[in-house]
C-alpha cells in the first residue's frame, strides 16, 4: 500500500510540477494583491500590524490551493475518467486521492513560503515575526489536509466540470467572507468553524498568534472538528462514485 | 460468469436491461456486440462494479481488486510522457521492481519520451490496452478496444487481448468491428433491447443468420430484433 502511494504520489510530483499555471492563483494573485495594499494603504509596515493583516493572505491560500489543486482536481479526474481508470490500476480510489493530496500539501505550503520570504522583507519582520511565521507554517501541515477533506464533502454532490469553477468561486467568496465574521461567543465561532473551513483557519492561526484567548478551549474544539472532518472526508473518499457526473449508471 | 434477471431503468425511465441474463466463457474471448445505446459500457461498468453490482444477478465476476477495465476515451494525463505511464503502473504492480525504459513493450519503445497527449488517437488507444495487458487480473474488461486504430493496429491490439485467454485470463470486450473476429476462440453475446439475443460462436451466429458474413449477420440480427 505504501510502496503503491508512493510511486502514485512521485508520479504526481512530477506532473505538478509541469503545470506552472497553478501558481498564478495561489501564489501570484494574492501576493499582488499583498504588495499593491502594503505600499498604498495607510497602516504602517510594521511587524506589530503583521498579524492583523498575513493571516488573512495565508488564508485566501490555503483555501485557493486545496480548492484548486486538490478538490478540483479531483472532480476533473473524475470526469474526464482518470480516477476511474488509475483506481482499477492502483486497486483503491483513496490511494488516487492521497497521491493528488500529498504533493499538493508541498506545493502549497511552497507557495505560502515565498509569499512569507516577501512579506518578511516588506514588514522588516524581526525574530519573534519570524518565528511566529515558522510556527503557522509548520502548522499547515495538518490545517491543509484537514480542510482539503472538508471541502471534499464537494466530491458527493454530482457536480460537472462546467458548474466546479462557478460553485468553487462562490464557495471561496463566502468562506473567505464568513472567515471575518468574528464575535466574541465561543459558541458562534464554533459553528462557523464547523461549517466554515476559512474560519477554521483563522481560528486555528490565532491560537497561534499572540495575545490568543480560551486557547486551551479553542484548542480542544477545534481538534475535535478536525478529527470529524477527517473521518468525514476519508468516507466521503471512500464512498464517491467513480463514474462521471454525467454518466449513465 | 452469469448474469441472471438482471433488470435496470435510467434515470429517464427508460429500462435499459430487462430481465437480462448473459452467461460469459471462462475461456474464450468474450465479445459484446448491439447497435449504439444498447448498454454495453453501462454493462461492463456494471461487471467491474463501478456501478452497484446487485450480488444476486451477477456471479462467477471477480471483485474489483482483480479487474481490469480499459475504459473509452483517453484517460491518462496528456502530460505525462509515455514511459512515465507505464513506469508508474508498473511501480503499482509490481512496487519491488523498478523499471527501466528498455523494458517497454517493443510497440511502445519509439514512443517513450513522447507525451500521452501529443500521441494520435490510434497511439493512445494502443499504450492503453499495452498498460492493461500488462497488469496481473482476474478479468480484463475493454470497452471498444479498436475504435479510432487502423487495420493493422486493430488486429495487433486483439491478438493482444486473445493472448490474455491463452493465459487463462476472462475477458470481456464491446466490439464493433468484426474484421479480427476471426475464430471461434470468441464468444458473441449479441444486447439490443434490453436482452442478450444471441450468445455463441462467429461460426453459429453465421449458422443463425445464414450468411458467411459478419457484418451481414450483424445486420440481420439487428433488424431481426427491431
């Protein structure tokens, strides 16, 4: 089984990195966008306004990445009968999926990389900013496939080709949008953290970041949504068709 | 492997299979034939189990673990260069092995640096049935294996699934093309409407439909049916 996901996944590795254009979303888009708002906006570049505004960067990130790079993938592989044919090669659909997911989990956390190298050098970050960074990136490691299999509840619902780009835009507008939503009741943010995986995010982020608040509480809740949205996406995995959405059976 | 009492109705009501019932050759070349839209992909879909496979209709089929199913169309990445495919499955079946370029079948020698999406459609089909071929099943299923190949190429590609019942391997494949067909090492199964009618040999379905013709026999039974 590991033998066969790691030939899958070295396999994936190498296409992904044929493919350039995956970075112009993730990668150069808000990076642009970083830039353009940093030297035109009124807040100063200091690392004190550092937390206020890249956790939000890292966000639209790793929600644009998993969307694109991992969900989205999937549902096309699935239309255009990869899936299907590459699952009676390798035996099991979920080795298909986990070889698409680890390479992607790099891939994205390579692109966060070279957005926090510049946005280091523009916020002149000290060694705390730097740490901190290190510590949310590292962090990435098990946020992106926590919510690479939440967004996979997208794979049971029939969706084609043609509508995925259309559902997916939206579906990042109002999660990016609900992400912002902040109260101070535990038990509002907890279900947008349940429902919502760009609130997950920056709530995972601000534990991490200093001056948190209920972090143990936090802490504990947010585990046990990522362990159910862990278990979810491995049935929903587990549990997809293979067949196109547009197919007759 | 049988297929008994088979019934199923597309979402659009209209009933595809209707008190189907198909009984395959263990051992020979098992070929499905009948005009577009009889339901001979949704049937093989239906064997390999991509579809729900009703255990009480289909038995003597091996489980999913042991099936191969070369499907229509082109479903390798467009990226990846013919021997990477053929490396990375065989990576998968065989994981203790590694595999050299020089290992390609001879067919596909000449073309293992080429991309499977820069190949012609006839080239694709034919890394597709060789990557097939090559994995260690139970039950090879091949959903128009000749379509878009040229003479020549369409008879190296069912010798090459003859040669799998030779290896005591079961195979299933949907033709429409008869000029291969050429021994009673094939067993036809004839579905139009719903119904398999007719399951024998080239030699007695020629007997049935009083020709020495394939595609005259073909006809016929077709227009027998309608």
């Amino acid at each position: 089984m590991i033998r066969k996901l790691s030939a899958l996944s070295k396999f994936e590795t190498e296409m992904v990195l044929k493919d350039k254009g995956i970075f112009v979303f993730t990668l150069l888009f808000p990076t642009v966008y970083f830039l353009v708002t940093a030297f035109t906006g009124s807040r100063s570049l200091s690392p004190a306004n550092f937390v206020q505004n890249v956790p939000g960067f890292w966000t639209y990130m790793v929600l644009v990445g998993v969307i694109n790079q991992i969900t989205s993938a999937i549902v096309t592989m699935r239309e255009n009968n990869f899936l299907k044919m590459f699952t009676f090669i390798a035996g099991d659909k979920r080795l298909i999926y986990y070889a698409n997911l680890i390479p992607q989990v790099f891939v994205i956390q390579a692109e966060i990389l070279i957005f926090d190298v510049i946005a280091a050098i523009v916020y002149r970050a000290d060694f705390r900013t730097l740490t901190l960074m290190l510590i949310c990136w590292l962090a990435n490691f098990i946020i992106i496939p926590i919510i690479a299999f939440f967004t996979s509840l997208i794979l049971i619902v029939p969706v084609k080709v043609q509508t995925m780009g259309a559902l997916m835009t939206g579906y990042l507008f109002l999660g990016l949008f609900l992400a912002y939503v902040q109260t101070n009741s535990l038990v509002v943010n907890t279900l947008m953290a349940v429902i919502n995986p760009g609130s997950f995010i920056i709530r995972a982020y601000e534990l991490l970041l200093p001056g948190a608040n209920n972090v143990v509480a936090y802490l504990g809740i947010l585990a046990v949504i990522a362990i159910l949205y862990a278990i979810a996406g491995n049935v929903i995995v587990t549990k997809m068709s293979l067949n196109s959405a547009t197919a007759r059976a | 492997m049988q297929i008994t009492h088979f019934d199923f109705t597309l979402p659009d009501e209209r009933k595809l299979y209707d008190d189907l019932n198909a009984n395959f050759a263990d051992h020979k070349v098992n070929v499905l034939l009948g005009p577009n839209g009889a339901g001979k992909t949704t049937l093989l879909d239906f064997i390999s189990t991509v579809a729900p496979r009703p255990a009480q209709c289909f038995t003597g089929f091996p489980t999913f673990k042991r099936i191969a199913y070369q499907l229509q169309g082109v479903p390798f990445l467009p990226e990846a260069t013919v021997y990477q495919t053929f490396k990375l499955v065989m990576a998968i079946e065989n994981p203790k092995k590694r595999f050299a370029v020089d290992e390609l079948p001879t067919e596909l020698a000449a073309l293992a640096n080429t991309q499977f999406g820069k190949l012609s459609g006839g080239q694709k089909r034919l890394v597709i049935i060789e990557t097939i071929s090559h994995l260690n099943r139970d039950l090879y299923l091949f959903d128009e294996p000749e379509s878009g190949l040229d003479p020549q190429m369409a008879r190296q590609v069912v010798a090459k699934i003859h040669q799998l019942t030779k290896r005591g391997k079961k195979v299933i494949m949907t033709a429409h093309q008869f000029q291969n067909i050429n021994s009673d090492d094939y067993q036809l199964h004839f579905l139009e409407k719903g119904k398999i009618r007719f399951t024998g040999t080239p030699t007695d379905f020629l007997k049935a439909q009083q020709t020495d013709d394939l595609v005259e026999a073909y006809i016929k039974q077709a227009k027998f049916v309608s």
